[in-house]
C-alpha cells in the first residue's frame, strides 16, 4: 500500500506546526489523518490511532527513553531543591573580576552543566546578572555568550545529557522503518562530527565573546534590575527555577517575558525562603552520574570490544545511561537524607520535576506513532519510486539543513525538528544515495539553529526572564552570527556531499 496519501500526515505535521507554532497540534492531527486513511471508519480511525499509540510507547526502547526523561528531570527538581543549584551560583559568583574572566567562566561552565540547556542556563545566567552591574557588562553580550555554549554544545555530547535518549531514539525508529540494522548509539555518535552549525556557531561565539566588543554599556542597573533589587539576592532567586527541556517550546504557543516572569516569580516564592546553599548537593550528583556513564559504557562495551575507545559504541547506551542515573538517583537521596532533608518533600519535587517533562514524552509517543503510520502507508515506498530517484544525493543534506532552520525558527523547538525531519531525512538519504550520517547531522543542525536563533526557543524565553532583556531585542541581535554560521554550514553540507555517498 503506497501512494499520495502516504504523504499526507507530513503534508499535515509541518505546515500546521509552523502556523500553530507548536509541534503538538501538528503530530496529533497528522496521526489522526493517517489512522484515518487506514481505517476510514468513524470509530475506526479512533481506534487504530490509540493502537500505534500503545503499541509505541510501550516498546522496550521506547519505554526506557521515557523513564530516563522522567528520572533524569526529577533528579534535577530536587537538586534544586536541596539548594545545589543555588550553592553553585555562590560558590564562584565572587570569583570574577574582569570582563575576560567573566568570559571565561561562562565557557568554562559549560563542563559542568552541560547536562541541558535550560540547566544550564538558569545555573549561569544569575551568576553573570549578578556581575553585570560590577563588571558594566551589556547584557546582550552576556546572553548571547551563556546561550551560544548551551544548545550547540548539549547536542555534540553522546554522554550524561537529557539529548542523548531522545536523540537516539528518532535515529533507531527511523532507521528501522528503513530496514537499516545498525545500531542507534553508534550512528548518532558517527553523525556527531557532521552537526556543522553547533561546531560554526561556537567558532563565531568564540570571535564575538573574546575580540568583538560593544560600545554599549549597562547605562542604569537600577532601572535593569528592578527597586530595591541587589544584583546578588535575584541571582539567588533566579537560580532557583531549573526550567526542564521542552517545557515551553511544546506547550506555549507564543512565550514571551511577561509569562517567563510569572513562571520565575512563582518559583522564587515557592523555593526562595527555605532553600539552603549547599554546592556539594549540586556537584556531587552531577559528577556522579557523569563517572558512572562513563565507566558503565566501556564496562558495558568492553565484552564485546577488542578496544577501548570501540567499548563506548559497543555499549548499549541507554542502558548505561538508566543504570547510571539510578544509582545516582539512589545515592542522592541518601546523601540528602542524612542532610536532613524531609523525604516526603524530596519525593513531591521528584514528581515535580518528572511531571514536568510529560509534554515532551508525550510528544515522543506522537513522533513515534506518526512515524509507524506513514511507514505503514507505505511512505518510504512512494519516496523511493517518485521523489528520491530525481534528488541528487548531494542536495538531500543541504537542502534538509535549510528547510529544517526554517521550520525551528517558526517554533523555537529544536526537538520538535528532529522528531519532524528525522523519518524524511534517513528516507531520503536512504533511497537517494546520500550518506546518512551527514543528513543526520544535517537534521541535528537544523534544529539547533532554531533553538539558538528563534525568538521563541524556550532557551531565549527563559535567558531574557532572568537577564531582564526584550527577547525580540535580543533575538534580533544575535541574528547576523546566526547567519554566518548557517551560511557555513550550508556550504559544509555543500561540499562534504560531493565527497560522500552512501
């Protein structure tokens, strides 16, 4: 069974995505269209929906990409709690005194909250609101340069971030759909060096954070920061929320600072008071977990290895991952209780933060569906027989590069993207001869644009809460490096597709 209509549930999920500014909407109506299509039923259609609903989420992959998600953002929730996050923030906001070491320590950072974007973040960013006034800073220069080491980087880790399980995930549904057996871990690791607008706009933050300087200066702190705000107190404030992946991007249709402002308030009101300042509650897990992946994935791998750096690919890595973060989970907990900390109040901001993540699982479940009903439909059929045999292999990347940018510009998802053009993209690359490890990096790279460059990134909504800037001030400011480094990433995927094939 192939055919136009096996184009239609894409012909559906981009479009109204784009117009809705939400991924969301777009997945379920395109699911609804093709469970339609294969049971024109009225209660049909319903039915065989609910079915590749279920059937998805309930594989034993996909099952445990969910449960990593969930842990993963509970064990963030009570970090903050136990004040980790806040005694971070602390512990080295008194140890910048210059604008190059303020510079430094935002890149510098970046080893040590690499975990996720909006992490890292609301780790960040409070510390250098606290300096700006100091130090004069511009805000905008400060953003720019806290933002450019958060998306980009998170994605180019294969190790310990809340990116790697979902990531994975889209590469081994797409792949097989394709009948393609490898495995998952070890393409997306292989597709990593050609994500080449995470490696261009870290090269361009580079320039703009350490040789291109503004004129401009913080001309009156006091109106910036608020009356009868210190610059300190709002850090501690600030550093409070931990503001969890995906949490806006999926649900808000049109975030802006007025809503981030209300979210940051009635976190300050809830945690601010009674949160302590304990730097060992943030830094212990977080090392944890990162030694623990580490040393579980060549243990995990070294069985079926004859090398050490091949143990690490050979490893299943979700497994690693899941295993490393409940030990993780485990030893936090404890040390947090022996610090007193009440158990029932962990366990309610372990829910907490888990609950918060339910947008995204849920828009996994959708992806996942979506995916097995357009395959079902016979997509990858049509695409071989009437549209990949007159693409030539070397436009399929850059071409998925830039239509990708478009579409995570207009909803600041960069998830969203993945989850969208990943299925297209290793089916056209598939049947098209291109290589499928740059039109994987080409997808990756398209979604990190938008959630770098997009006024709607939940990354810029949040950056602009706490840094007090006009997001579309701000968006507009950090347009042109945008710019230059998707001009080179065009010309990357240009290039490197004559040379590769298949």
């Amino acid at each position: 069974m192939s055919g136009w209509w096996s184009l239609l549930p894409f012909l559906v999920v981009i479009p109204l995505a784009v117009w809705t500014k939400q991924v969301l909407p777009g997945l379920f109506a395109a699911l609804l269209v093709g469970s339609y299509i294969k049971d024109h039923s009225l209660l049909g259609g319903i039915k065989t929906m609910l079915t590749y609903l279920v059937n998805n989420l309930v594989q034993s992959s996909n099952i445990r990409i969910i449960i990593f998600l969930y842990v993963f953002a509970g064990l963030v929730s009570i970090i903050k709690f136990a004040g980790g996050i806040k005694g971070f923030v602390h512990l080295v906001s008194k140890k910048v005194k210059s604008r190059k070491s303020a510079m430094l320590l935002t890149w510098f950072s970046t080893m040590v909250t690499f975990s996720d974007p909006d992490f890292r973040i609301v780790t960040i960013a409070p510390i250098m609101k606290a300096l700006k006034k100091r130090l004069n800073l511009p805000a905008e220069e400060l953003g720019f340069t806290i933002e450019v080491t958060s998306n980009p980087v998170v994605g180019l880790i294969p190790l310990a971030t809340a990116f790697v399980g979902y990531m994975v995930s889209i590469i081994h549904m797409a792949l097989k759909h394709e009948g393609i057996h490898q495995p998952a871990y070890e393409v997306y690791v292989k597709s990593i060096p050609f994500n080449f607008f995470s490696y261009s706009i870290l090269i361009v933050g580079l320039y703009y954070s350490f040789f291109k300087h503004s004129n401009k200066k913080e001309k009156n702190s006091a109106t910036i920061e608020g009356p009868g705000k210190h610059p300190q107190n709002f850090a501690m404030e600030a550093a409070t929320e931990a503001v969890l992946p995906g949490k806006k991007s999926v649900l808000h249709s049109n975030p802006n600072e007025e809503q981030g402002e209300e979210d940051l308030q009635s976190c300050q009101n809830e945690y601010n008071e009674d949160t302590p300042i304990k730097p060992w509650n943030f830094i212990l897990p977080l090392s944890l977990v990162l030694v623990l992946t580490l040393f579980l994935s060549w243990w995990d791998g070294h069985f079926k290895a004859t090398s050490f750096l091949n143990a690490f690919i050979r490893a299943d890595a979700l497994g690693v991952m899941l295993e490393s973060l409940f030990i993780t989970l485990i030893v936090t907990l404890a040390f947090f209780l022996a610090q007193k900390f009440p158990i029932d109040k962990l366990l309610t901001h372990f829910v907490k933060g888990g609950n918060n993540l339910m947008s995204v699982i849920l828009m996994l479940g959708l992806i996942w569906a979506v995916s097995a009903v357009s395959e079902d439909l016979g997509f990858s059929k049509f695409i071989t027989s009437h549209v990949a045999g007159w693409i030539p292999h070397y436009f399929v990347a850059p071409i998925l590069f830039l239509l990708g940018a478009l579409i995570s510009y207009f909803i600041g998802s960069s998830w969203g993207t993945w989850g969208l053009l990943m299925p297209l993209g290793i089916t056209l690359a598939h049947h098209a001869g291109a290589n499928i490890l740059l039109v994987i990096g080409a997808v990756f790279a398209s979604g990190t644009f938008g959630a770098f460059s997009s006024p709607l990134s939940d990354n810029s909504v949040t950056l602009c809460t706490i840094l007090d800037l006009p997001i579309m001030k701000y968006s507009r400011s950090k347009l042109v490096p945008s710019l230059i480094a998707a001009g080179i990433s065009t010309l990357m995927f240009g290039i490197m597709s004559f040379f590769m094939r298949a």
